[in-house]
C-alpha cells in the first residue's frame, strides 16, 4: 500500500467508535473486569495509549524507541501488562485525555511521514501504512473486549479488511511462534465481509482452505472468541492447525478464550 491515507482514515473511525463507547463512562465502569484476565475498561484504552506513544516515538524519535525497546527486552513477560496497568491507575477523565491526545500525535505523524519510510518497531520495521493497520487491529480488537464488557454488539464494518489482512499476512508467524514449522504451501482464504463482498487471498486452486464471516476470522485471529463459538471453517489438515494456533498480534502465543458456557 504505497498510500496510506486510507488506512489512516479508517484508524481514525475505529479510534472514534470505541472513543463514543467509553467517552461517556462513569468512574465505577472503567473499574469493570473485561475478558482479558486481569484487564479492566481503563486496562484496556490505557495499553492503547502506551502503545500510540511507543508508536509515536517509533515515527519521530528512532533513538528514544531504541529505548523503550530495550525496556521491553529487559522485562518481556511484564512491560505490556506494566504499562497498561500505569495507566489504569491514573483518573479516567485523565487517562481518556492522554489517549486522544496520544492517537491524534500519531495520526498526525503518520501522514506527515516521507513516502517509502520504514519505521523500527518491536518486529520488523514498519512503513506508515502497516503501522496504522496494526494500530487499527488493537483498537478493534481491544474496543471487542470493552463493548463485551458493557452488553454492546457493534456492528461490523469494512474496515474489517485491516485486521483480516494482518490476521492472513500473520499464518507463518503463528506457527514459527509456538515452535512450529509453517506449511510451505500457499492457502486460499475466502471470508465474507460485512457488506456482503467476498474478500479471497490465495490461489483458487488451493488444497488448504478457510471460509466463513470476516467478522468470525477476526475474533479468531484475534483471541477474541473461541473457534468452537465462530463459522469458520478449514479444509485440509495445515488449514484446521492454522484455526486452532492463528493470531494476528505480536509476541508469544495468547492463552485465547474459552468456548462459551465453558466452566470457569
């Protein structure tokens, strides 16, 4: 994507969606307990804050990433859990200012940055046009897990397509993290999209495939639903492993959710 306007724009909805969700919470439900173990509403916009500033600094300031970075080498289990949990001490009205002012920052500095650059990151590096996307992943993924928390359903849109390209892009890192050797051959992905548009990756003619809603791939490469609760569907025994294993995010492997009405 050699223009990453598009996808800026669309971080920018996703941003505002979840910002209407929580903009108007009282005091008592930023406290509530999310699906994430441990995570609370303020948990969860406080880890997009830290992550919009880490981004920020990736795009502007390359030496003082470097050293966040090595934060992050010196404490790999605890520096995201740490950083959202800074942030979920401080009082919402503050902790809502500090993200929107944080995600505005980077907003600004991702269509200000030279076509072609390529940014550091905690991965490879990234252009502007993947960094938005990845932004936009956690934003939908994490705002999955605020509205669960407050009964709302929102409905898919077709910025969708972000997270499933992550999700897609994303097959041999999930494999390479748990250990695993990844298939060498190519997938067909055929997932329907919220408005109704088929969206395929792959061959056609391929051996290994997986179908369904774009909303279920998402939740699944997510971690934000269990794959016994989502329609999508694996032919072929590297596509089925694919479904069990599959993340779109960084870093090791997620425990997942469990299967709906499951004990505990």
């Amino acid at each position: 994507m050699s223009d990453p306007s598009s996808v800026i724009d669309d971080l920018h909805r996703e941003s505002e969606e979840l910002d209407r969700l929580v903009g108007k919470l009282g005091e008592g439900q930023w406290t509530r307990a999310t699906p994430a173990p441990g995570w609370t509403v303020a948990h969860q916009i406080a880890h997009l804050a830290w992550t919009d500033r880490s981004a920020l600094l990736a795009v502007t300031d390359a030496e003082a990433f470097a050293k966040e970075v090595e934060k992050a080498l010196a404490a790999p289990d605890g520096f995201v859990d740490d950083g959202a949990a800074e942030g979920a001490a401080l009082p919402p009205a503050r902790l809502l200012a500090e993200w929107r002012e944080g995600r505005a920052a980077l907003e600004k500095a991702l269509r200000a940055a030279p076509t072609g650059t390529r940014f550091p990151w905690y991965g490879p590096p990234m252009s502007a046009a993947s960094m938005a996307t990845g932004r936009l992943m956690e934003t939908w993924a994490h705002g999955q897990d605020v509205a669960d928390t407050l009964g709302v359903v929102r409905a898919p849109t077709d910025r969708l397509k972000h997270v499933v390209r992550i999700g897609v892009r994303a097959r041999g890192f999930a494999f390479g993290a748990r250990g695993l050797t990844a298939p060498g051959e190519e997938f067909r992905v055929e997932l329907v999209g919220p408005s109704g548009e088929l969206w395929t990756y792959g061959p056609a003619d391929a051996a290994q495939r997986v179908t369904g809603p774009a909303l279920d791939f998402c939740l699944l490469v997510t971690q934000r639903a269990n794959r016994a609760d989502l329609a999508v569907r694996a032919v072929g025994p590297d596509a089925d492993r694919w479904l069990d294993i599959a993340q779109a995010f960084a870093g090791p492997p997620g425990v997942g959710r469990a299967p709906k009405g499951a004990a505990g």
